[in-house]
C-alpha cells in the first residue's frame, strides 16, 4: 500500500477525476486534504454530544454507502476516514478538555501530519463521559464501514488497480 503523498497541491486536485493519486495511507492520512471529498463530507462531522455524534455518524455512513453505491472507492474511503476521525477526536476530547495531547505547537514542517512529532504528551484529565459516549457511537460506525464487504471489495480492486 501506498504511503499518503504530502508533497501534492491537494487544493488545485479533484481527485474524482484523479482517482490515481490518492493513496489510502494509515488511518486518517490526508482526511482534511483530499477534494472534492473533504468538501462533502466535513459538514456533516461533528461529535460535541452523543445526539450530535449519531446524527453526524449516520449522515457519513448514509454518504459512505453512497460512495460505494457509486463504485466510487476514494469517496468510500475519505467517509471511512471521517468515521475514524469522528471516533479519535471523541477520544482525545475524552481524554483531554481542550483537545490538545501533546506540549507545544506542531512544527511547520508537520502541519495536517499526526504525532507527537518530539513533544511531550501532556497528563490525562479524568475521562469526559458524553465525549466518550460520541467516540463509542462513531467507533461503531467506523467499524462496520470498515468491515463492508463492497468496501472491503473496493478497496482489493482499487488496491490492485492503483498499488
């Protein structure tokens, strides 16, 4: 599988047309770069409360389906990467009150990357249960996204067709 590819001008891409150049990454890579997807679907993510997290989760999976019903895997995917999104920001929110893991800023040199990059990770607050709560309902839907078998069946063929 192909590393996601930083050094592409994702603003000037429409990878619908350009299907090629998208790599499926680890995780998230690329979930707030990628277009015309991230225009689509970040509208719809949101996870302040459990309400707002189901109905944010269903409005992605409802659009993931669409995605797959269209064959159309770079969407199916970027959906994908919403749900997972949706479940790790719960978490961190969850864990952490002002959302922030670790110390210091993020290097300009790995802005839109994850890690720690060298910093430290700050202490654990005590766990906020209704963030918590979002992050079990998106980790749900990201599960069974990822479990689809026209997804799983998408991304074999995309796989095979793109590396």
């Amino acid at each position: 599988m192909r590393k996601f590819d930083y050094s592409l001008n994702y603003k000037a891409l429409n990878l619908r047309e350009r299907p090629d150049l998208y790599a499926i990454g680890r995780g998230e890579q690329g979930v707030l770069l990628v277009e015309p997807y991230k225009s689509e679907l970040l509208p719809d993510w949101r996870f302040r409360t459990p309400e707002i997290a189901r109905a944010s989760s269903a409005a992605l999976y409802a659009k993931f389906l669409e995605y797959l019903a269209a064959e159309d895997f770079v969407g199916a995917d970027m959906a994908r990467k919403f749900l997972q999104m949706g479940y790790t920001r719960s978490r961190r929110y969850a864990n952490y009150r002002s959302g922030k893991k670790y110390d210091g800023p993020v290097p300009d040199d790995k802005k839109g990357q994850s890690g720690a990059h060298g910093r430290d990770q700050l202490p654990r607050q005590d766990e906020d249960p209704e963030k918590a709560e979002s992050a079990r309902i998106f980790k749900a839907a990201y599960e069974e996204a990822k479990a689809h078998p026209d997804y799983k069946k998408q991304k074999a063929a995309f796989l095979e067709r793109y590396g």
